[in-house]
C-alpha cells in the first residue's frame, strides 16, 4: 500500500468520529427544539451561541435561560429609558408597572431559575421560567395600543418558554 493511500486512510478515519459528533450535537438542539412550540426560535438562538455545539440537555437548559436572562435585561433597561423621558402620567405608570414585572423576573425569577437548574431541581426551575412569560403579559396587557417595546416583550415572552420547555425535558 502506497504511503499516500495510507495516509489518507488514516487521515479520513480521523475526520469521520468528529463529524459524527458535530452531527449529534446538531441533531440534540434539533431534537430538542422539536419538543418546543417555539422550534424556529429555539433553533436559531441556541444555533447563535457556539457553546451549544458542545453542551447536552441540561448545558442547552442552561444557555436558553442564559439567552433569556439577557434578553429581560435588555428590555428592561429599554424600558427605563422610556420611563425616565416620558412626562405622559399614564405613560409613566404603565412603563413604571412594566419596570416592577421585568425587575421580578430579572432580579428574582431568573436567578432563581438558574438556581434551581444547577441544584436539579427541574420543576421549580420550570415552573420559574414560564412565570416570566406571565409576568410579561401583564406588562403587555396595560397598553391598548403597539408599545416601543411590543415586539420585545414578544422575544421576551417567547424567550421564557423555550427555556420552560428545555427545562422540562430534564424531568
């Protein structure tokens, strides 16, 4: 056998398990954003972050809350911006409301979220991230019109759930 045909046997035999890893993983954000109602959101932002391509169940878990804290985050500071310039005094309590949900599920909700991921328990930290959703449909629910911040209490929303979801399929 020629030095050139063994090397190239030995190189592709070297190729073929990684790239059947890379296709498992894919397959697992796949698989999983399957068993959410949310698959193209869910696939688009866990395919965003290049630590998935690496993590299992509950590192994909973990990144969706990690996604979702930064997206309230985000919206709150936003929304504060609007509260600070408006001199609207409906504006200013609605906005004002919407800062005390968004600080419930930033300062409370989320971390202990995470929390309750890291220790197993799955049901609390389940149960934490869906409530986020509540809290933002609460905020939304005030205005009877489109607000500045609409299309992001919708990524928000939608946010909460797919980590919900993940989340639950740890058990």
């Amino acid at each position: 056998m020629s030095p050139l045909l063994l090397l190239s046997l030995i190189l592709g035999s070297l190729a073929t398990p990684s790239l059947s890893m890379s296709e498992d993983k894919e397959d697992l954000i796949q698989q999983t954003c399957k068993k959410t109602r949310y698959f193209a959101l869910c696939n688009s932002s866990l395919r965003s972050d290049p630590r998935s391509s690496n993590a299992d169940l509950k590192g994909l878990a973990s990144i969706s809350v990690e996604i979702l804290q930064e997206k309230a985050n985000d919206t709150l500071t936003f929304i504060i911006g609007l509260y600070k310039n408006t001199t609207d005094p409906d504006l200013s309590r609605f906005y004002g409301s919407c800062i005390e949900d968004y600080g419930t599920s930033v300062n409370r909700l989320l971390p202990e979220t995470v929390k309750a991921l890291g220790s197993k328990d799955y049901a609390t930290a389940k149960n934490d991230a869906a409530t986020v959703a509540t809290y933002i449909d609460a905020c939304d629910q005030q205005f009877a019109e489109k607000t500045p911040f609409s299309d992001r209490n919708i990524i928000v929303h939608d946010h909460s759930l797919v980590a919900s979801s993940i989340i639950g399929l740890l058990g």
